[in-house]
C-alpha cells in the first residue's frame, strides 16, 4: 500500500491506547505514524477558528475545550494530507480492524473511482443508497449522519476544502464532516464498514452528557437555527 498513508491521532504519553495501535496496524502493510493530537484542556487561548457565539446559538452550549481539541488536531492531519500529496487514511486511537480491512483499502485505492472521501466506520446505523459493488465490497451513500470520525479516508483536494471550510469553526469535528452544505463534499462509506471502535471513553474529546436545552433557551436556540436554516448560505440544520 505505497500509494497511501495513515496517520493516528493520539495523545501523548496515550502508551495503552499506543500499543495497541501498533497491534492492529503491525497487522497491515500501510505505512503509518503516530500524530500528536492537541490536548484542548491546556490551550491557553481560544483559537481563532472557533466561534463561540455562533456556537452557542445553535447548540444552546459552547464546545468543550477537548472538543475543540479534537476538530484542531483533525484539521492538523488534513493539512499533512495536504502537504503529502498523497491520500490519507485518518485513525483517532481507539479502533480495531475488522478482517476485511486491507481488502477493502485496496479495492478503494485500486478499483473504484468515483470518490474522494470514504467513511470506513460509523456509531449509528442509518439507511444507505448503494452506489458501486466491487468484489461483494459496496461503496455507499448514507441517508443519514452515521456520526463519528474514528477512521476515514481522504484525498488531498478533500483536505484543502476542509481546512478552508473549518476557517469557522462552531460544531463538534463528527457533525462538520458531515455538513455537506459547508464543506461541499460528500463523504461515502464502505459496507460493511472495516474498522470498528473499542468503545473506551476518547482521551481527546470530553463531551459530557448534557441536560437538555428547556425553556427560553430552547426557544432562543430553536428560532437560531429557522434563521441558519433559511439564511445561511451553508446551513447546519438544512431539512
């Protein structure tokens, strides 16, 4: 797998999480190396990307500061991408392999064409439009936002776009994949996907569990996002 690279998003000192990236990638003959994430909790000023007020508008809360940390250490492997020239494949370090994998990259890099960004793994099930079947392996569109940036792969006109659109940053790192109408690129995925998640807490994001947004502040964020949806010329919440 020369034509391609793999980087791993991971936290310094993460040695648990570490060595068992080196189990499953040891695995593969991709070439593959460890990325220092950003470590959001010790970001001594808010970073120039991030729109608090828009943030809050139109998810009644601000993003984490590991939240921010996650998206910056994302668009951190999008400008290596960029900077490479080649296509990248994008881990944060908590997944696994499932036996499929390598077939699967390989038949992405070799044998079908007709896209630029795929998502290899996905937290929720959600309908699927079938494009492409190469060798019992589908590439798919999903009806839905399957949520989650535990492995992908991308190319590097893809990683320019998304540095360019996360100039304004205002919703967690797995939504703005997604945002289509940003960032203007679709994200397809492989059925079934070939990397799983461990299901260990991330050490990168600390997205608590939130009470819901009631009252005033429900309503506030409810007219934001008519607004977003109708006047925005990339709106968040389009349906």
């Amino acid at each position: 797998m020369d034509s391609i690279q793999a980087l791993v998003i991971s936290l310094a000192g993460s040695h648990e999480r570490q060595e068992k990236v080196r189990s499953e990638l040891g695995k593969t003959n991709l070439k593959w190396r460890f990325m220092d994430a950003i470590r959001g909790s010790t970001l001594t000023q808010t970073p120039r990307e991030y729109n608090a007020a828009k943030v809050k508008r139109l998810l009644g809360f601000e993003l984490t500061p590991n939240e921010i940390g996650c998206f910056l250490s994302h668009k951190k492997a999008w400008q290596e991408c960029l900077a490479s020239n080649i296509p990248t494949l994008i881990f944060e370090d908590d997944f696994y392999l499932l036996p499929h994998f390598e077939r699967s990259i390989d038949l992405l890099i070799n044998r079908f064409e007709n896209w630029s960004a795929i998502r290899l793994q996905g937290l929720h099930a959600v309908r699927q439009e079938l494009i492409e079947t190469v060798e019992g392996v589908d590439l798919v569109r999903n009806i839905g936002d399957a949520v989650g940036a535990t492995a992908y792969l991308i190319k590097p006109d893809v990683a320019k776009r998304l540095i360019e659109a996360s100039e304004e940053m205002y919703e967690p790192l797995d939504h703005f994949l997604e945002h289509s109408q940003k960032h203007h690129i679709s994200f397809l995925a492989i059925r079934p996907y070939p990397v799983g998640i461990t299901g260990v807490p991330s050490t990168i994001a600390d997205r608590p569990g939130r009470a819901p947004i009631k009252g005033l502040l429900k309503i506030r964020r409810s007219v934001s996002r008519m607004i977003d949806r109708y006047c925005s010329k990339n709106p968040w919440f389009p349906n």
